[in-house]
C-alpha cells in the first residue's frame, strides 16, 4: 500500500472476536502502531491479584490504576507490556485475569485513569488500537472502525485452544460460561459499555479464517485511504 496520511483505526468487540489477531496484522501491513487496550486493564487487573487487592472497592483500583506505570516496549521478540518495570506479556493471559480484568475495567475511575493514557499514544495517528469502546468513547473521531464479532462458542473454542497452547489446564464448558459472563458485564456495565458504534463496520467472523478477515479490513481501509487522499 502507498503511503498516505496516518489513521487512527479503531476495532472493538467483545472477547475472542479476533481483534488482537487482526489488529497486529493491521498495522504490520500498513507500518502502523499496534494496541491493545485491553492488556492495559488486563495488567491493573493481574496487579491487582497478586497484591491482593479488594476487587469491589473502586476507591482501591482506581488508586492502583493512578499510580502505574504501563510501557509498550519494542523488543525482536515483538511488542512487551511492562507494569511497573515488570515484564507481564504473558501472566496478562490467563482466563483469571481475564475475569480480572473486566471487573477492573467496569469502574469509571478505573476507566478515566487510563483514558489520557490511551488518547496520548494515539494523538498523532498511524495506530491501530483496539478494545471495548475505542470507537465510541477513547477516539469517537477515529477515521476508520471495525466491530469485530463471532457467536460465543467459536469465541470460546478459540479461547480454549489459545489457553491450551500454553499448556494451561483448561476446561471447554468452564471456557464458555465465563466468555458468556464477561459478554454480559462488558455490555451491561454502566460506564463506557460494549457497543457497535454507529459508524462502525461491522464482522462477523464466525467461520472465517484470519486471512479472510485480514482481506476484508484491508480492502475497506484501502478505499478509505483512497478517498482521503483525493
């Protein structure tokens, strides 16, 4: 692709849908920035675990949140997520975090703590940036936004085998009713909830491959760029 004015590319959608997935190759393809906001809670909520902090007291999340340092870190290994100089990558992947993470991330001063945070990564485009509410709340003037989605138990199963792969002892129903539960909390909670913004485009993935759903957001960012550029 030609080079041509950097975008901020917004993708949401609930767990599992593949916007990690995509949204890496993304910005690979066009030398973008890649983000995923949801690790950012995802290392408040493991912080949170390991020190044993109350996870219904708002008051002491959002003390935590307010007092972390979070750093993306090129590395030839690819992109690390350091929490306090802690390299937590990978402990961010577990389904207890996972859980953790979207409790954490249902209290507004959670949320507000991260929001400059978010904003100022992506202030100067070329990212592409995903989450729960990229679209409708962190960047509402984002040029491009996706919605990616897929039924639960395709979420699930991806889940599962993503879990299993890293030798974690997981099991299949456990895997379900928790994606059902977080889908619930996510678009019911009262601050910042998961939602299709209305000028979203929105896929369905169930079924698909990475690399049909890669041609897709592609072909729309192309004819994007293309009438930007004119």
């Amino acid at each position: 692709m030609a080079k041509r004015k950097k975008l901020i590319i917004a993708i949401d959608g609930p767990a599992g849908a593949g916007k990690s997935t995509i949204g890496k190759l993304i910005a690979s393809e066009l030398g973008y920035v890649y983000v995923d906001t949801g690790a950012l809670y995802r290392a408040i909520g493991y912080l949170a675990i390991e020190n044993k902090i109350d996870m219904s007291s708002e008051k002491a999340l959002t003390e935590l949140a307010l007092n972390i340092t979070l750093a993306y870190e090129q590395t030839k290994g690819g992109t690390r997520l350091t929490a306090n100089g802690e390299d937590v990558t990978s402990k961010i992947r577990t389904q207890e975090v996972s859980l953790a993470a979207s409790k954490v991330s249902s209290y507004e001063g959670v949320r507000k703590s991260l929001l400059d945070i978010q904003r100022d990564i992506g202030k100067n485009g070329g990212i592409v940036i995903d989450g729960r509410d990229i679209g409708t709340v962190i960047f509402p003037d984002a040029e491009i936004k996706f919605f990616l989605d897929a039924n639960s138990a395709e979420r699930a199963n991806r889940r599962y085998k993503e879990q299993i792969s890293r030798g974690e002892k997981v099991d299949a129903k456990r895997v379900l009713d928790e994606m059902n539960k977080r889908d619930r909390d996510d678009s019911s909670r009262e601050c910042a909830p998961l939602k299709i913004a209305d000028d979203a485009i929105y896929i369905d993935t169930t079924g698909k491959n990475v690399t049909e759903v890669l041609a897709e957001t592609l072909n729309y960012i192309e004819k994007q760029l293309s009438e930007l550029s004119n």
